[in-house]
C-alpha cells in the first residue's frame, strides 16, 4: 500500500450516507475506495475482510455493483437489483458500492436515483469515480462529495527512489505523475516504461499488450504537453487530439486491433 494510500485510509473514519468519492486517474480512487468499503463493512460486521476481494465477501450487508465481467457498462437489471437490500428493514448498517460511476449510463442514473431515494436511513450508498464530471447533476445535488488527492510529484519520486527504481529522468518525471505504474502488479508495464525512450527514437513500436499501449500513448500525451508553449506548438496539439483519439478507441467496447493502434501511434511519433 502507497504511504499516501495509507494515510487517507486510516484518517478517514466518518462516511456519510450518500458519498462519492472521486479524483484524478493518478488518485487511483477505485483502489482507495475498495480499502475504505473493506473498513466500513468490517466495522459493521465486526469482522476482518481487509485480505478479501471485495466480490469474496460473504455479507447480507454489503452489496458490490460493479460489471460485469467482459462488459463495459452496469446494466440496467444490475441497479435495480439491489432494490430489496436497500429497503429490507435491519438493525445494521448496510452497504451498497458501486465501484466505478463511470460504468454507469446516464439512462441508468435514472434507475440509480429511484433506489437511492427508496433506501433506508441506515444505508450507505458509496461511489467511486474518476471523472466526477460525468455523473450528473441530479445525483450530485444528493451524494457528499469526498476529493482524494493525487499524491504530490515529490512524494511519488521519494517512493521510488526508496523502492529501488531508477530510470532516466523523462521516465522517472513521468512516474512522479503516474503513481500507478508503481503498484506490485504493474512490474511488467514498468519494465516497458523504461524501453518506450528507444521505441520513440527508433519509430518502432514493440509492445504488443493493450495496458503497454494505453501506457505508451499516456507517455507520449505527457511529453508533447511539455512542449505546446514552444517551437512546433501547432503541431503538438494535433499530436496530442490524434493520441487523445486513440487512447479513447483502446479503451472502448468496440476497440481498436493493436495492429491499427500501433500504425496510428507509430504516426505521432
């Protein structure tokens, strides 16, 4: 777990009934949010689930709404199923967490505001999202909002330099705003981050994973905003909308093959 993690982990220790938890991609909210859910219901609970996955759970308390597997959105089905959980009558808290809002669409915000209305005063209704902006106004109005703050570039780089990472600078200034990159599971996307430098030199893509690619284009995106205010600034932020354009379509249901992305990337460079 990030220092930073930690630290907003063990100091937040009153939820609100209604919240939503948002913040930058570089906040990593949905991790924060999965740690904080795993606190709450062990306090109702009065048991430790903090080494469960949030879907191992086994409580008539808590009530994850997430996709499905394979599937990029909640369905409709999906948000009024927990209508019996927020209603039924209990001595205990209960927990609904819907663990990422922008897998919701907005018809489906409809379906969420109907059951959040219908629930029971000793129900919390926890979001996490990335992008606040794309939750409406409705369910704002309703929900406390609670920023978790993206760590600062300083912290970041005194994490890695502790944990042993060295890179050339422009790899380790990208880390610095990309903490993510640093957790355990990511050790094969760091690996890759250090090879992007010869790729970009050398106009030839070698990553073949989708996560390598989104990475590699949120590598360049950084790299050409360093340079919008000086020479070729016109250029760049064509650059910049064509990488924009690609991250969008990897990370789309209908996404693009890797061999197309790699032609549109090898294009920018």
């Amino acid at each position: 777990m990030f220092p930073w993690t930690k630290s907003f982990v063990e100091n937040h220790n009153k939820f609100e009934p209604k919240t939503i938890f948002f913040g930058s991609e570089g906040a990593n909210v949905v991790a924060v949010v999965d740690l904080l859910i795993k606190k709450l219901i062990s306090q109702i609970d009065e048991k430790d689930y903090h080494n469960l996955a949030l879907d191992q759970i086994a409580s008539p308390n808590f009530y994850l709404l997430k996709a499905d597997e394979g599937k990029s959105f909640i369905t409709m089905d999906q948000l009024r199923a927990p209508k019996d959980f927020l209603t039924l009558n209990t001595s205990k808290n209960r927990v609904l967490y819907i663990q990422s809002a922008e897998q919701i669409r907005i018809d489906g915000y409809n379906a969420l505001l109907k059951v959040s209305e219908e629930a029971n005063e000793n129900i919390y209704i926890i979001i996490a999202t990335s992008n606040l902006n794309a939750v409406p106004a409705t369910i704002l109005s309703r929900f406390h909002k609670v920023k978790i703050a993206k760590p600062s570039p300083e912290e970041v780089m005194t994490y890695a330099k502790d944990k042993g990472i060295n890179s050339e600078q422009g790899v380790m200034e990208f880390i610095s705003y990309n903490p993510w990159i640093l957790e355990d599971h990511n050790e094969k996307i760091l690996d890759a981050l250090h090879g992007f430098g010869k790729q970009i030199s050398d106009k030839k893509i070698s990553s073949k994973d989708r996560l390598e690619l989104d990475t590699f284009v949120d590598y360049l995106i950084f790299n050409r905003k360093k340079k919008v205010n000086g020479t070729g600034a016109r250029d760049n932020l064509q650059k910049i909308l064509e990488l924009n354009d690609i991250k969008k379509s990897l990370n789309s249901p209908n996404n693009l093959s890797i061999d197309i992305a790699k032609l549109r990337i090898t294009s920018c460079l």
